[in-house]
C-alpha cells in the first residue's frame, strides 16, 4: 500500500480540487434555476453592483478567502454559502472515493459523486425557494439509468431462507414508488400544503437509484432530521411551513454511502435477517 501512496494522494488531491470546482457551478444552478435564466450565457457577476467577475476572482474557494468575502469592485459582502456550497462538495467528492473502492468501482464512486452534486442544489434551492427543479430531478434520472447499466451496487434485500428483492431492476422499480406514491398521497389529501409534488418526483428519480432498500433508509432518515428541523423552527419563529426536500437530500445522501450497513442494522435488530446488501 506505501509504495502507491503518492499515487491515491494525486488522486484525491485532483478529486478535491475538482468537487470545489463542480461546487462552483452548482452556485450557478441554485441561482439560477429559481429564476429559468441560463446557465451558461451569461457569466458570473456580482449581485450588488452587476460587475462581471473576472477569472482571477472565480478560484473556489481561495478566491472568497482572500477577497475578504467582499466584491473587488463595490466592497459589497459576498455570502460565504458560495465557499460553503465549494466546500462541502469538494468534502463530499472526497468522501465518496475514500469510501468507496475507487480502483474496483471507479463508475459507481463517479456516480455517487454526480448524485451529491444534484442533492446539493436540491437542498439550498428548496431551502430557499421551496422549489425543486425538474432539470435536477432529470438528471438524477438519468444517473439511475447508469447505475443500472454500468454498476452493480443497487441493493438486494433478502431474508435468511432467501426471499425477497434479489434483482436490481426489480430493486430499481420498487424502489421508484416505494417512498413517492406514500408522499404522492400525502400531497393529494393535503391539497399540497402538507407535501410538494417536487418531493415526489425527486423520491421517484432517487429510488431507482438507491433501489428499495436505500429508499426506505433515505425516507426514514428524513423524517428524523425533518421532524427535528420542524420543531427548531417552530420554537424560533412560530412557522411550521418549512420545505421537505432538503431533508430528503440528507437521507438519500446517507443511503447512497451507507444504507447498507443501515439496512443491515435495522434488519438484524427486528430480527428479520439480511442475506446480501449493497448500496
């Protein structure tokens, strides 16, 4: 293992560097989706005095640290969630490919990280707006599509005698209504006020990706974290309405790392046995 050492340090030195990068676009995408502009006609600018930021000033990360957090231009505050959204994506690329075996499963880690990117814009543009967008939802689609096609760590969820989901594709479909149709019911009988159709669409990309098992983990998950939120906000400002979708993000970002070991957990406590599980 020493004798590579510099090689996986290369590795995850580039894998960094490019998630900050990644990261800087998905600020693009949270601003920009809101609102249907385009991604890539107009460059990036400052928000206060519509300057054009020049390249020098676009190094993620570096560039908000060493400009103070201010605009070379007019001095207005630049909100640290640009770094903050750098960062975390750059932490989360890393993440994946330290945990995952990047030499067995190089299709799979890059999936993952796409995943986390998309999950990324879901939170911040539905903590913001309390909107989803349909772009997003395609895309994480499409990388569902792919972890079909070109991996094979969708997850089998078998009893001890053998009984259960054993086929990815089975795994796939169930896990695309296994969570969407129960909150598609709650956004009918709500009248929406309980519940947004852009949590359902975004729980029917996720669970073809995560399949049955990473699914039902992801919506747990959420729930918890979801119900803690509510009660924070609550207390402080009195307003239950908060969006959903980003603790959804939480969860189907932990499913996608460890529903394994999670189903497992949960499985063996109940008694109920796991045979095989892969997220």
């Amino acid at each position: 293992m020493s004798e590579f050492l510099p090689y996986y340090i290369v590795i995850y030195t580039f894998v960094f560097l490019f998630g900050a990068s990644i990261g800087s676009f998905l600020n693009v995408c949270i601003y920009r989706l809101p609102k249907e502009e385009s991604l890539i006609k107009r460059n990036s600018h400052c928000m206060t005095c519509g300057t054009e930021i020049k390249r020098r000033d676009l190094i993620p990360i570096v560039s908000w640290c060493l400009l103070g957090g201010k605009c070379r231009a007019c001095k207005a505050p630049i909100s640290p969630r640009y770094t903050i959204v750098e960062s975390l994506n750059a932490v989360l690329y890393l993440l994946v490919f330290l945990w995952f075996d990047v030499m067995q499963t190089p299709i799979h880690a890059i999936l993952v990280c796409l995943l986390y990117s998309a999950l990324i814009v879901v939170f911040f543009m539905d903590w913001d707006t309390q909107l989803i967008s349909n772009y997003v939802v395609i895309f994480i689609g499409i990388l569902a599509v792919l972890e079909f096609f070109f991996t094979d760590k969708l997850d089998y969820i078998t009893d001890a005698n053998g009984y259960g989901v054993d086929n990815p594709w089975i795994s796939q479909l169930i896990g695309m209504f296994a969570v969407s149709v129960p909150l598609l019911l709650i956004e009918l009988l709500s009248k929406g006020k309980a519940m947004g159709r852009g949590d359902v669409y975004l729980m029917v990309a996720c669970g073809a990706f995560l399949g049955v098992g990473g699914a039902l983990i992801a919506l747990f998950i959420a729930l918890i974290t979801g119900s803690i939120a509510g009660i924070i906000q609550k207390h402080k400002s009195g307003d239950s309405v908060f969006a959903f979708g980003p603790w959804l993000s939480v969860g189907v970002a932990i499913a996608a790392i460890w529903g394994q070991e999670l189903s497992n957990l949960y499985l063996n406590f109940t008694g109920l046995g796991i045979e095989q599980a892969a997220v």
